[in-house]
C-alpha cells in the first residue's frame, strides 16, 4: 500500500498546517540552517511514495534553492511522486522578452520545477500571454485553481451590503470581478488601466455614475507596490462611492503600506492565506485539500470546488 506525507518549508507553516489537518495528514517543517556565507542546509523529514510539499514562494529566491534541496533530499529519500503546493506563483509575470536580451523569467522556472516535481498546484497564478498553466510546466500535471470560491464563502459570512459593486482595476481582472460578484449576487463593473510607469498608473472609469452613494469592493490577483490600488480608491472615491473595501488573492506589498492604503480612501484590505500578510482573512485550505484528495485515492477524478 503506498504512503503518502506532507511536509512545508518553514514559511507560511500555518497555513500548511491547516490544509494538513484537512487532508488527515500530519505536517512536518522542513529545517533550513543557513552558513555564515549564505549558503543553505536543508534537512527533510522522512519520505513517503508520494510527498506533498507545500511552499510560499513569495520573496522567492532562498525558497527556490531550499525547494530544490528539500526535493533532491525527499527523492533520494524514497519518494516516488512530488506535489508542490505552491499557493503563490513566483516569476510568472514575466512571460516573453519585453526588451533585447531580457530572460523569460515564467519559462525559466516553470522548466526548472517541471525536472523536480510530479505536479504543482497554484491559485490565480499571474497568466496574461499564456492561458494554460499546463504550458508552463511541460510533461507534468499542473493545476491552476481559483481563490474566487474561498473569497466568496469569507465574505458571504462576514455580511456584504447588497448594493455593493464589485470593480476591477483593468481587463485582467475581469474574469475573477465577474465569478465573484456571480457568487455573490452582486452588480460589477471593470475600469482601464493606463500604466505610465511601474510606479504611475490612471484608472478610468467608464460607467462612474454606478458608485454614486454605492459601497465599492476592489478585487484584484496580486497587490505589489501598491500603486493601482491606491489610484483606483481615489478614482472611485472621486465617482462618489460611499465607501471602498479590497480583496486581492496574494498580498505582496509592505505591511506598512496598509496605512497609506487607509490615507488613499481604502477602508479595509483583506487577502487570502496564500502568502502569509497582515491582511490575511480568507483560508485557502478547503479549495487546496478538494484539489489533492485524490492524492490518497489516485484512482478517483480530481474534485472541483464550486
């Protein structure tokens, strides 16, 4: 009978453990000692057949080369089947050579893991070009699951005022403004997004008269710098909006930005457990275990959360 384990590099350990605990599975942390010149060591517990290795790759560069070794131990080891669970996506933006001699950081990573692991499950991983994640990790299983349901499930049970509209900042957006306000029997709507810069962007908004006296909710994949959400409070503030609240799938930027979020108009910012934030409010646990339950039955079709 084959086995199956579960281990976590020692970052984003509480949520790891959570979705664990859903899969009946204990959780063991991976130990990481680092030399006085930077270099790592990395200890794994023991294997099983088949490993769920659970990563937050958000200041990716440490956790890329502890990801690596762990693998390297836990193959060795004994394990015949890797799954990465890798909430958060690292280097995924960059997806082709914008400029001569720029490297293509999304294929580069994806080959990279696809020679390590067996199959990786993600949560709104950072497409625009390409659409499928199965063509970023050649010859292995990918899953790129949605945050829309888990979103829906905590805001529904924190109350949502019903006149609320759920906007996007830009195109890229609507896909995820659209599922969540479905689930949530709400009215959306999606501005243009004019980038200037990494660090200067405009909002516009098309239809502007829908905010007026309305509460807005933002909803966004990834909030790094800061910026768009900062410039889309305005905008919306500005439209009328009797006030704006955000939900973003992975929070990247300082925790101390939360309080020039507050200065621009933003009365709440709530994210998912994908990378471990301040603004952590909605666990991601119950779409990950759906998506891994037939690790322990491989004969089983893969479940959907809806």
């Amino acid at each position: 009978m084959s086995t199956i384990a579960f281990q976590t590099l020692p970052f984003g350990a509480e949520a790891a453990k959570r979705l664990a605990r859903r899969l009946g599975l204990a959780c063991d942390e991976i130990a990481l000692h680092r030399f006085p010149d930077g270099e790592f060591r990395v200890t794994v517990a023991a294997a099983a057949d088949t490993t769920i290795l659970y990563a937050a790759l958000d200041q990716p560069n440490d956790k890329l080369i502890a990801l690596l070794f762990a693998a390297e131990a836990l193959r060795r080891g004994g394990a015949r089947r890797l799954v990465l669970v890798a909430p958060y996506l690292c280097y995924m933006r960059q997806d082709t050579a914008f400029h001569a001699g720029e490297a293509i950081s999304q294929r580069a990573i994806g080959t990279l893991l696809a020679k390590v692991v067996d199959r990786v499950v993600t949560v709104d991983a950072h497409l625009h070009r390409v659409s499928d994640i199965g063509a970023v990790f050649p010859g292995i299983e990918a899953e790129n699951l949605s945050a829309m349901p888990a979103i829906a499930k905590a805001l529904a049970q924190a109350g949502v005022d019903p006149t609320t509209i759920v906007i996007g900042p830009d195109a890229e957006s609507e896909p995820w403004v659209r599922d969540l306000a479905g689930r949530l029997g709400l009215q959306h709507t999606v501005a243009r997004k004019i980038r200037h810069g990494d660090r200067s962007v405009e909002i516009v908004l098309d239809d502007a008269a829908l905010l007026a006296g309305r509460p807005a909710l933002m909803v966004d994949d990834i909030v790094s710098s800061g910026t768009t959400l900062m410039v889309a409070a305005k905008t919306l503030k500005a439209a009328g909006a009797s006030a704006v609240d955000s939900v973003v799938t992975h929070a990247l930027f300082p925790p101390p930005m939360i309080a020039a979020f507050t200065e621009a108009g933003i009365r709440s910012v709530r994210s998912s457990d994908s990378v471990p934030h301040p603004t952590n409010a909605i666990a991601l646990d119950e779409i990950l275990a759906a998506s891994l339950a037939r690790e322990h039955n491989p004969t089983s079709p893969p479940e959907t959360t809806t």
